[in-house]
C-alpha cells in the first residue's frame, strides 16, 4: 500500500462513525480510436492505389470518402428518427441531450439518441504534387496535418457501459474518440444483478449491498470496454466494404488519453463534508498540488433517500491521469 492508500484508510479510520458506506471506481475515461492500416501517409497511398486502384491520390479523392460518410450518418439519423443538430456555442452538450436520454431510459432501449455536429480541430492529410518532375506522373506527397473539419459525436445508451459518447472525425485518418465513465457501468451491473440503489448525478448515495457495488466496480475490464467499442465503431464509423476489409487491416487499435479513478465517501450528514471541504481548501492554498493528481469534493442536493437516514453527502477524491495522445 502507498503513502495515497495508507492516507485513506486514514480518513476512513477517522470520519468512519459518520459514513454510510465507501467504494473505488474508475470514474471519466477518454479513449482514442486510430485505424491500424490508414494512420501513415504511405498506408493511405497504399489503399487507394493497390487496394482500389485509384492511380492519382488527390484532395478530390479523400473529399469523396468524408462525403459519402456525412451522407451515411445523414440517413441513419433520418432512418432511425434520431436528431442531429450543430453544436451551439456555449451549450453544454451532456445537459442539453438528457430530454432524449431520458425517453430510452423511460422504455428500457438502447441505441444512439442524439448526434452533433462540430466544427473541431483534428487529424487530416495535406496532398501536394511534387516541385520537380518525378518518374512516377501519378506520384503525390502526403503528409499529416492538423486542421479544422467536422466532427460527429453519437450519444448513445449502451447496454453494457451506459450512456457514452463516440465522436468520429469525418476526415482521413477518422480518427474516434470515446468518452465513458465508470459509474454508468455499475448503475448497468446493479440493474442487471437487481440492486437497489439511489443514484445522484455521478456518485450512488443509497445501495442495499455494498459488497455488490465494489464487485460491479471491479467488473470493468479493457477487454469489456474494447468489445463495446468495437461494436460502436463498426456500426457507426466509417464505412468500408468487404474487399477492402480483406485486403487491408481496418481494426482499430486504441490509447488512453485520460483516466481518473476515484474513492468515494459517502456520508451520514451534509455538514461534515462542508467543513472537510472548507479545510482542504485552506491547505491547497498553502502547499503546492502535487502534479498529476486532481482532487474534487462534492456535495450533490439531497434528495429523501431510500433508507430511513434523512440526508446523504458524498465526497470523491479522484487522481487525475492524462496522458497525451
């Protein structure tokens, strides 16, 4: 056990008269999606001239492949009645999609129920023809680039993992990003085990087993969340057909961009959270954060819960891992 985890034991020692229950969960996790065989310049000249046998590799001709993909996301929202909007600036995304999430929650479905459109930076390639004269007249230089283009974010409810978010980039590389966070996994794995619970915004105040809270925890696995992503992918991604499939490696290989795993306290009452809070932000004023680490108190509205306690707090303390992509 390190100096983090012989301090929290500490705190539960200390404060454990006034907590209910205490769990541990990967919280927020943010993933990148990069497809193997079309990542490098000279992949991409390799698909479009060996695979397809495009002989010029062109601006027009990636253009052509972010058309027809915008045109596939077009009539799967217009097939499946799911509403896609641009994205309005100063809008909080998560907040304004909940009327829709709340509709698939009401009827017990899953599926995608909300699609923005945005206007980001992202991934790309700049094609420019040669200075001077090659021996190859058909021959382009690729190279990567950064620019800004639109990018698509599905809002899906996901049987295994919950409410997600995958957002795709409508240029070559398509590069895909996952948002998910841990405690819509669990509130899948107590629904499925039958375990009550109340739940507020992102952190469970109320559970009829702890002990099936910390095993629902435990449960998320890098092989879980790859299935679940690669489903989403192949469903939603870009398209590509069998030959191309066969002929070309098209799996995604995936990396970590940010992660945070959180220790959550759940107290009795509201006020010894306010005076913990106020103390930890005396100190944080006083000594340097340690770097890395992000730590956050919370204390959503009480709300009746279901035991006969009148109110509930919550403190998560949640290192912060971001790794650079």
């Amino acid at each position: 056990m390190g100096l983090r985890g012989a301090v929290m034991e500490l705190f539960t020692k200390l404060f454990g008269d006034l907590l209910v229950f205490v769990y541990h969960c990967f919280d927020r996790i943010v993933i990148h999606g990069y497809l193997s065989g079309l990542s490098r310049p000279e992949q991409v000249v390799y698909f479009f001239r060996q695979v397809l046998g495009v002989p010029v590799v062109s601006k027009e001709v990636l253009s052509q492949r972010t058309t027809d993909y915008q045109a596939w996301v077009e009539a799967f929202a217009r097939n499946h009645d799911i509403p896609i909007e641009w994205a309005e600036k100063g809008v909080r995304k998560e907040d304004y999609v909940q009327p829709w999430l709340r509709k698939l929650v009401r009827r017990n479905a899953y599926g995608v129920y909300f699609i923005f459109k945005s206007m980001e930076q992202g991934p790309s390639f700049r094609i420019t023809t040669p200075k001077f004269p090659t021996k190859d007249p058909n021959h382009r230089i690729l190279a990567r680039q950064k620019s800004r283009f639109t990018h698509n974010y599905f809002y899906i409810r996901d049987e295994v993992l919950g409410p997600m978010v995958m957002r795709v980039a409508t240029f070559f590389p398509f590069q895909t990003t996952y948002y998910l966070n841990g405690h819509n996994f669990i509130e899948q794995e107590l629904n499925r085990k039958k375990i009550a619970f109340r739940k507020n915004d992102n952190a469970f105040l109320a559970v009829d087993d702890v002990g099936g809270l910390q095993a629902a925890a435990d449960k998320l696995s890098p092989a879980i969340i790859r299935e679940r992503l690669d489903y989403w992918t192949l469903i939603l991604g870009p398209k590509f057909s069998a030959k191309e499939r066969k002929k070309i490696n098209l799996s995604r290989f995936y990396s970590i961009s940010q992660i945070e795993y959180c220790r959550n306290f759940i107290f009795k009452k509201n006020f010894p959270i306010h005076k913990l809070f106020e103390r930890s932000c005396e100190l944080g004023t006083r000594s340097p954060r340690s770097s890395g680490s992000d730590y956050t108190a919370r204390s959503p509205a009480s709300s009746p819960p279901s035991s006969s306690k009148s109110s509930t707090a919550t403190m998560s303390i949640a290192p912060t891992s971001r790794t650079r992509s």
